[in-house]
C-alpha cells in the first residue's frame, strides 16, 4: 500500500465517522514508522453539530461550569437571544467549532500484518483560531520536522468523494 493509498484510507475513515459537510479544514501530519507499524494523526476543525442532525454526528452535550443540575435537561433551554457562542445566519464563519483528533495505526510487519485501526476523538469545542494554536502544539510536540498538509472543507470533501475529478459546490 503506498502513502497516497493509506492517506485517501484515512480521510474515508475520517468521513465515516464525521459528516464531511461539517468540515472546516482537516491538518493531516506526516505517517510515522516505528518497528513495523506506520501512524499518523489529523486535527479536524468542524461546525458544532445541528439539533436535527443524525445521532452518531451529535455532539455530547456538555453543561457550562457554573450551569444547575438539571442543565441540559429537556424544558431547561435557554431563549434564542441568550444562547453563546453559536452560529448566526449570515456569519462568515462559525463562532465556534468542535476540534477532533483522528489517528491511525497500521502494522507493517508480523504476524498482525495489515492491521488497521482509526479512531476519532471530540478534543473540544472553540473559536476558530484556537485551531491554529492547537495544530502547532500538536505540531511542536511531533518534533516539528514536516510542516501538516491543512485541506479546507472543499478539499477534504472533494478528496473523500467518489467523483474526486468533480468540484465542490
């Protein structure tokens, strides 16, 4: 399998468990090899999931610090007018985004050869240029040697299609 093939494996995987209509841009790092097994990780900034959206694409909900007990509870939502943080009509961007941690790992050699696990993990929800911030964190703890390849939503869309040739939109 060469890295082209194991790159569109992993964006595929990450579209099976994310909407790629919610995806903002995707940072996807260099595959490291170690001892016969290849990994590699993607920091994915998405828009916070609709109210009507399927079940497996929702986030948890999670109540504020300071928020009562019951928060959260059905009967217990704040008005319109009071709600943070959330996407007007009309915005150019999100007011806020969930960042995601998708990773693979795949064996090389041995016995397990082929063996193929992707996970994805809600890290957080925040404004879009904290992305930045965590991207070159994740960056700098990974030793900094290759800079990320950033897709934005088109091309992560269009790369994950089954018309890649076609244009988003």
């Amino acid at each position: 399998m060469t890295t082209a093939d194991t790159r569109e494996r992993f964006l595929r995987a990450i579209a099976e468990r994310l909407s790629a209509d919610r995806v903002e841009e995707l940072h996807l790092f260099p595959p490291l090899r170690q001892g016969g097994i290849e990994s590699a990780v993607a920091v994915i900034a998405a828009r916070l999931a609709r109210a009507d959206a399927p079940a497996g694409d929702a986030p948890v909900p999670r109540p504020a610090d300071n928020a009562p007990a019951d928060a959260g509870a059905p009967g217990t939502e704040q008005p319109d007018d009071e709600r943070r943080d959330e996407e007007q009509p009309g915005d150019e961007e999100p007011a806020r985004l969930t960042v995601y941690r998708a990773h693979y790992r795949l064996v090389l050699k041995g016995p397990e050869r082929g063996t193929w696990d992707v996970g994805l993990i809600e890290e957080a929800d925040a404004p879009p240029p904290t992305v930045g911030v965590v991207v070159r964190g994740v960056h700098e703890r990974a030793g900094g040697d290759d800079e990320p390849e950033r897709l934005s939503g088109d091309a992560f869309r269009i790369a994950v299609s089954d018309r890649p040739w076609a244009s988003a939109g």
